[in-house]
C-alpha cells in the first residue's frame, strides 16, 4: 500500500505522471477538482467550493457544524479517510506532501522543468504564444506556493519535503514512473519488516546503510545485484533464547532477506562447527516465529542458489 503526493510546476509533466501512475496502481486521484466536487458540496454554504478557490485563507475558516474543525481540516480527514481504506491512492497537488507528512505510507514526488520546457509545453498544449504561455506558468506556480505556504506553513520549494524530484526536461513519465514504483516497492519491504516486530519478539534492526561484516557477504550482495535480484541486508534480530527473568540469551540476525521471495539467507563456511550452531539457530527460529523461512547457504551454493532464484521470477 502506498499514499503518493505529487507536487508540480505547470508544464513539468506532473499531472502526465499521476495519471500514468494511476493506471499503473489501479487507483484514484484526488486532484482540486475532486476535492472540491465531493468533499464541500454538502456544505451549508451554496457558494463555498468558489470561495474555498478563490482564496487560500478560507481553507482556514471554520466548517459550520464541525465543532471548530476547518475545511482545512475537513480535507485532511477526508483524504486520510480514503488513505486508509485505498490500497493505493495518489493526491495530486493540494499540499499533499505537508498534509499527509506523518504517514510512513507516504511517497512525496516533486516535478519540475526548466522555464523553457514549460513554455514550450503549455504553448504547443493551448496554442498560445510563449508570452502566454509564460504568464500562465507564473500565476500557476504561485498560487501553488502561496497555497501550500497559507494553509499548511510550509515553503513547496523545500526540498525536505519530498523523497524524490524530478526534472522532466530529459525524463519522459514513463522513467519518472519507474523511479516512483521501484522506491514503493523499496519502501514497502522496509515497512512490512518494521510491522512485522511489532507482532512478536523480533527486533526491527533495519539500517540506512548496510556494513558486511565480511567480504564474503559483499561479494553474495554483488552476485544479488548482478541478477537483479532486491535484498536487504541483517533487517531483523530474532530473539531465540530466554533466561528466567526473561532475558534476551541469544538471538539471530540471517544476514540477507529477499523480500520478492520472503527467505531470510545466512552464509556459512565448510567448518561444521560454525554449520551445525548456525543450522540450530535457523531451525528455532522457523520454530518460534511461525512463516519465517531461513535458509543456511554455504559459498560454494551460491550460484546454484541464484540459478534457483532466478527461475523462479528473481
């Protein structure tokens, strides 16, 4: 499941991008216009989708009936609400990026394009001239600014605010897509390990960065890469022994998991010693956290367990 907001300049291509997404997820937009057909039109007030766009301030005005909410607020709940529910869900523009900024869920897009592309868009897209085309771009990316800066305090230039920018100037939508599904993809792996801890004894030990311990790991990550095939590297310590008082005695981090195929890998040596400690300590692991499959892979299996992978769809 991902949430993706989608911050654009006019004539970068953004609405291209959440279009194309959308058919690609099989999910729904909530752009301005939706927003206000079917999130204000039960209002009290006749005339409040024209007043709520003509003027960003009025978004902070209270909703008549709401208990002091805002429409502000009543579009945050609303979006949330589909959030939720949607196993995916695109919001285009609106201030996505700083209304949604909490859900780990979220992807946050920007797009972009240099002046010159734009113009060039939005002329050949109306059939104006480039003066036009131009007025039209500046009055477009200030009233986004000035909307996400009045109603949520936020500058929409910031680059802290997105996971990923894009300048469509060389990009087409179909590699910006890509770029967008393969960090969903990244994302949601984490996520699932990081939910998964909260269920059992296990420990999310996750890291930005991965350190192998060993150049053996670092070459089995290269062979990984090589076929393309995702991995992340000690996600998850499994507690498998307890003193008494309830004591962590001994625990175990496989040292790879592959998400695309939910197999935890721990490399291994010839020396049996290591093999039989390393085998006892998978088996109560698969033990006592039920669907957790581990696997010990000795050096000389790689291939032959790549080989596997592969066939399989990796």
């Amino acid at each position: 499941m991902a949430v993706i907001t989608i911050s654009r300049q006019n004539g970068s291509l953004g609405d291209e991008l959440a279009t194309y997404l959308a058919g690609k997820l099989h999910c729904q937009i909530i752009s301005r216009a939706y927003a206000m057909e079917n999130f204000f039109a039960e209002s009290e007030e006749d005339d409040i989708s024209e007043k709520l766009s003509d003027s960003a301030k009025f978004f902070l005005a209270e909703v008549p009936g709401e208990n002091g909410a805002t429409y502000k607020d009543l579009l945050t709940r609303r979006i949330t609400a589909i959030a939720d529910e949607a196993e995916n869900l695109i919001v285009l523009g609106l201030g996505g990026c700083a209304m949604l900024e909490s859900r780990q869920d979220t992807v946050n897009i920007r797009v972009l394009a240099g002046l010159e592309t734009r113009k060039d868009r939005i002329a050949r897209r109306y059939n104006v001239s480039p003066e036009e085309a131009e007025s039209t771009i500046s009055i477009g990316d200030r009233k986004h600014k000035r909307f996400v800066s009045i109603v949520f305090g936020e500058d929409l230039a910031e680059n802290t605010l997105y996971d990923l920018t894009f300048n469509t100037d060389q990009l087409s939508v179909e590699e910006c897509a890509a770029a967008v599904l393969a960090l969903i993809e990244k994302k949601e792996a984490r996520l699932r390990i990081s939910e998964e801890t909260t269920g059992d004894d296990s420990i999310d030990h996750q890291t930005s960065t991965p350190v192998f311990k060993n150049e053996t790991e670092a070459e089995f990550a290269k062979i990984l890469d090589m076929y393309g095939i995702e991995w992340m590297y000690e996600p998850k310590t499994f507690p498998i022994e307890w003193d008494e008082e309830g004591n962590i005695k001994m625990a175990f981090s496989p040292d790879f998991y592959l998400p695309r195929f939910n197999l935890y890998l721990e490399l291994t040596t010839m020396d049996q010693k290591y093999v039989t400690k390393k085998n006892r300590k998978a088996r109560m692991v698969m033990e006592l956290y039920p669907g957790t499959n581990v696997r010990i892979v000795y050096k000389k299996d790689f291939q032959e367990l790549i080989e596997r992978l592969r066939s399989f769809g990796g």
